[in-house]
C-alpha cells in the first residue's frame, strides 16, 4: 500500500470497513487493489451535491488513486466473464432441454445478486439447481485477482488486498462467505458501499468534483457496455443475450440495444428471436415480484427459459449502499439513463469481444465452462431453510 491522502481519524461512522481499508493502504507488505461495480459511477457523484444522473467514472478513478490503491479495476471487466460464463450456460442447458434431456431444469436464473441467492437459499431450498452456478461479479474479479493477477504480479494471494466499492450492503456478506476463500484467505477481502466511498474521499480532503478523470488499469479495467447495463433491472440478461445470440446463432445483431427489456416494472416479459429460436425471458426486482415468478418455477407454471432477479428497486442502481434517494424513482430513472448512456458511449458493447476477457481466456481459463472456469467461476448453492431447522432442533 501507499496510501497518501486519508486521514484516518476522519469522521468515520456506521458499521463500516473503511477503517480496514485504510488500514491495509498503510501496510507497506500488501498490494491493495480496488474494484467498483457498475453502479457506483452513476451515483456517487449524489454525495458531492451534483445531480443525479451525473456520471463521475474518470473522477471516481481519479480519486481512488490519489486514496492510495495500487491498482483501480473495475467490476464491469467481471461482469463481462459472468456472461461469458452464465451465457454459456444457459444456451448449454437450452440445447439440452430441447433435446428432450429431463433432467435439464428450465427457467435458468442469474446469479449475481446476494439479495436474491440469500433469499432463494432460505424461501426456496427445493429450486436450488434452478439458478446459474456462475458467481456473481464481485466474486470472479476476486478468484482471477487472486490468481491470474497475482501470478502476472508476482505475489501471493496473501499479500493482496481485494476490495470492492458496491452499490449493496448484502455484498459485504457475500465476500464472507466461506465458499469464496481459500484457505481461509478470502478472494474479496473487504467491501464497502457507495456511500463509505463517499466519507473516505471527503475524508482524504479531495475536491471531488475538480477531479480530473482518470482512466481504470488494466488488464481487469477493461469493460464492455453490456458489461456496464449490469447496475440496471434488466441489464443482466440484455448483456448475457447480446453474447448468446450471437454464438447460437453465429451472426452479428444488427442492434444491440433490446428496449423490451428494459424499463421500471416489477415484473417484465420478453420474447427474443434468436433466428428461429423463440427465447422467453422473465424479469423482476424487488424481492416481492422475484415470489411471484418463483411460485410459478416451483409450480411448474413458467414458461420462461431465463429469468433475471435483482432484489432492490431498479436493479443495483437502487441498492442499499448507494446515496439514499428516500423512494424517489425518478432519481432511479436518471442514474438508469446514466448507465445506458455510458453503454451506448462505450466502443465495445458485446462481453464475449472484450479483447481482455478474450485473452484471458486464451492465456488461462481455456473455454468458458471448462474446468479451471468451473473451479475458479462457479459455485454451489445450501439449503438455509434446512440449516435453520437443524439449529433449532
Ligand atoms: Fe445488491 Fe441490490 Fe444489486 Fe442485489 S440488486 S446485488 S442486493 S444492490
């Protein structure tokens, strides 16, 4: 660490790990290293009087580098190998199902949002092979960091810090769970939200807003729109089907943007031609709406192939650790805008063209869904209803 600007007796309040944070920016033996979901840059900007809806990417980047990371990454890099990943998946277990395989289980659903997998783990303990075994994004820029980047670096796992900036408190959980470390050794050693962001860069002094913009490192700073739309209700599944068309169908889309996934209501339909393959894909946020389509997997009633869930209102952008917006939606709307503008801007907007992702791949994962993939990307999921019923006997 080298951290240069924070000061840590600043006004630090909450349960909060900021403190750790700055603690391993001192620590001469560790190399800090820092990811940011796609969410943070579309409202972090909120906690420094501008507007919402502002994009604050470059000086967002600027100011964690002037905290002291070594490196500034970005979780969107992640993002774009989830869909690599889950998109796979998903045309894999639709192919099956088509044949006739039984035991292929159909709706697929993401994966990435804890909210969501905390809930269905505790609710719906008999759907457990139901949703992706891909890791959620926090968690794959962690495995290959504490791989692949600790190898290119030249370090031990043990000698770096991973911290993620998330728009979510249910993130913090996440990184702890025991699944997600090896040896005891965590691959996302600490997280903390938007607005714990916010209070360290108050606290280094930086005038945030007379930030020049900085540009993310590289090779995990490399991001794609879709990889962008993730912060977004429905942005998920836009992303993971921009790439699975195009290897199911081996054609270019002549329009990436899909307006009939996007937009506010809690639950939302869609059919998407995949060259004569009718793809049925269910949306929902708020953890309400996700009972619903859910009672309808558990029933036998869905006839979605893929259903995306976020657990708080609009996706990431309305998570629980970005600048309380007290239920306005239409703050929601513009930092939604924000996200689809820094998509539309992007020069890349397919994951699976992502040059780094492509090299990674080449490098060191081999095939999306091979082995190592499936050691370093995937997880399982555990019965919590189960685990409480076991507690209380
Ligand atoms: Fe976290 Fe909410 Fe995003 Fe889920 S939807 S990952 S709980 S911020």
């Amino acid at each position: 660490g080298q951290c240069v600007a924070v000061c840590p007796t600043g006004a630090l309040s909450e349960v909060d790990n900021t403190r750790k944070v700055i603690a391993a920016l001192v620590d001469p033996l560790k190399t800090v290293i820092v990811q940011t979901a796609p969410a943070v840059r579309a409202a972090l900007g909120e906690e420094f009087g501008m507007e919402p809806g502002t994009l604050v990417t470059g000086k967002m980047v600027s100011a964690l580098k002037k905290i002291g990371f070594d490196k500034v990454f970005d979780t969107d890099f992640a993002a774009d190998l989830t869909i690599m990943e889950e998109g796979t998946e998903l045309l894999s277990r639709l192919k099956r199902h088509l044949a006739g395989d039984k035991d292929v289980k159909l709706p697929i659903l993401t994966s990435c949002c804890p909210g969501w997998v905390n809930f269905f783990e505790s609710n719906f303990p008999d759907l457990l092979d139901v949703p992706s075994t891909a890791k959620s994004p926090q968690q794959m820029f962690g495995a290959i960091a504490k791989s692949y980047l600790a190898e290119q670096m030249g370090i031990r796992r043990d000698e770096m810090v991973v911290v993620s900036v998330m728009p979510c408190l249910a993130k913090k959980y996440e990184s702890g769970r025991p699944e997600f470390a090896v040896n005891g050794n965590p691959d996302v050693d600490l997280s903390i939200s938007t607005r714990e962001l916010a209070q360290m860069i108050k606290g280094a002094n930086l005038n945030f807003e007379e930030l020049d913009d900085e540009v993310f490192d590289n090779p995990m700073g490399e991001s794609t729109g879709a990889g962008v739309i993730f912060a977004n209700t429905g942005g998920v599944i836009e992303a993971a089907v921009r790439t699975a068309y195009e290897i199911h169908t081996q054609k270019k889309l002549a329009k990436v943007d899909f307006d009939v996934l996007r937009g506010f209501d809690g639950i939302r339909s869609a059919e998407v031609d995949f060259d004569g393959l009718v793809v049925k894909i269910g949306i929902a946020h708020g953890l309400g709406n996700a009972r619903k389509l859910l009672e309808d997997v558990q029933a036998g009633r869905s006839s979605f192939h893929a259903i995306e869930i976020m657990a708080c209102p609009g996706g990431c952008i309305g998570g629980g650790g970005q600048p309380y917006h007290h239920g306005d939606t239409s703050v929601l709307k513009k930092r939604a805008a924000a996200i689809y503008r820094e998509d539309a801007g992007k020069a890349i907007r397919k994951s699976h063209e992502n040059p780094f992702i492509v090299k990674l791949y080449q490098e060191y994962l081999g095939e999306p869904g091979g082995s190592l993939s499936h050691r370093l990307l995937h997880t399982h999921y555990f019965d919590k209803k189960k685990k409480v019923e076991i507690n209380n006997d």
